[in-house]
C-alpha cells in the first residue's frame, strides 16, 4: 500500500513516517507534502493508496485537500491534536482518525481498518461538525455503505450481537456494523436513553409507559420496546420531562 502525509509541520511528518516505518511494514511511504496546494498535486502525480492528512494547515485545511482531489480513488486517516469535541465528531462521522502524539496501536488498527474498509466515512458530516460547532447528522457504516442521516430522525436502535439495527421516522431501518454501547455513547447527550441491555430509544419519540408485562414504552411508530427492571426508575424520570 503506498501513502503520503500531507501536515505543514515537519516534525509531525517525521514522526508519522517513523511510527509508519516501524509499526506498518504494509504501508510505503512515498511522499510527504506540508499543505492543501503540494498535497494535492502529490496525489495526483503519485496516486497513492493512503492519505495521512492533518486537519488545519497554513495554506487551508484538509477538507479543501479533498475538494480538490476528491476521495474515492484513496483511503484518508486523518491526524489531529485536536481536543474532545473533535474526537466526538470523528465518531459521529465515521471517518478513520489519529491522536497527535500517534499511538503505535491505534496506527496499526487505522491502517488494518483502511485496508479492510471500502469507504472513508463521511467527510461531509466532519466538517459540518469541525467548522460550524453543531452536531446533527450521524454517519451509519454498513457491510455495502455508508448513511447520512439526521439524529432527529432516529426512533430507536437495537442490539443484534456485533451489529445495531436502527429505525428510524420514515420506518426505514439499517443494520449498521457498530454495538449499541457504541450508540450509547454518543447519543446519550441527544436525549437517547438506554432502556435495556438491547433498546436504546429517543425519548421524542416515546408516546406511552405500560406498566403490564413487566413494563414496556409504546413509540410513536407504534413499536413496542421493553424496560429492563434495573433501568425503570430512569425510564419514570424521562417520562416526567416529557
């Protein structure tokens, strides 16, 4: 696999050759490039298979690499020292990404992830995110793509062992490659509230609590989700905030 790194900083080029070199022997480094305009005409000379990609540069940023180049012909891992908030939205849109100083191990699982991957996430939702401060679209990676959808259109989610099946608004549903604690995770701030071990539910959506068969929530698309036992006490304190 031949990559490149596009970063203005040199040291951050040299250490991510060297962790590359010595972690990665998959990987070939065959170019470096320090911004948007040299990246972008490095990638067109070499037609590399991977693009190790900074964020924020001096000429630009590595979304206007990627205007430029497009990203369906490589694979882009973005590197950033970036705070929480952009790690958030990294999950958010399924892009592959590294925490400056590189982590050996989490290099070799975003090469393995790329190598493996047919897609790069969306780039489109991480820079909604990165540049306007707001989160509301989540990007889905399934077995065959990768879905833009809004959060506010999300009913609920359920566990099916490694995988998560979503439903959503418009009663479509897709079985996504990630866990319910994953979802969990994330949608916890977006009033999504785990109410068993395999539902996790918006709570705008919650149209009714029945307290029969050990207690179960009604949806506005008429499904039914149970209530776990341990679980039921927040699940009254949701109901009192609607």
């Amino acid at each position: 696999m031949k990559a490149i790194i596009v970063d203005d900083l040199s040291d951050a080029r040299l250490a991510i050759r060297s962790d590359v070199e010595a972690y990665c022997p998959q990987v070939l480094i065959v170019g470096e490039a320090d911004g948007v305009v040299s990246g972008a005409k490095m990638i067109k000379e070499l037609e590399p298979d991977l693009v190790f990609l900074d964020i924020q540069m001096q000429d630009g940023s590595g979304f206007d690499l990627l205007e430029i180049t497009g990203t369906d012909k490589f694979k882009v891992i973005f590197t950033t020292a970036s705070d929480e908030y952009a790690i958030k939205a990294f999950k958010f849109s399924a892009v592959d990404y590294l925490m400056k100083p590189i982590d050996p191990d989490e290099l070799k699982e975003a090469v393995e992830k790329s190598l493996k991957n047919a897609h790069n996430g969306s780039v489109e939702v991480l820079k909604d995110v990165i540049q306007d401060g707001s989160i509301k679209r989540i990007a889905l990676n399934t077995q065959e793509k990768i879905l833009i959808k809004e959060i506010s259109e999300i009913v609920r989610c359920e566990s099916n062992v490694n995988y998560t099946m979503f439903y959503f608004s418009d009663s479509t549903r897709l079985l996504v490659t990630k866990t319910l604690k994953e979802y969990d995770e994330l949608l916890s701030t977006y009033d999504f509230l785990r109410v068993h071990q395999s539902h996790l539910i918006n709570s705008k959506y919650v149209k009714e609590y029945n307290k029969s068969d050990g207690g179960y929530l009604v949806l506005k698309d008429n499904s039914t989700v149970p209530v776990s036992t341990r679980r039921k006490n927040i699940v009254m304190e949701m109901i009192a905030k609607l």
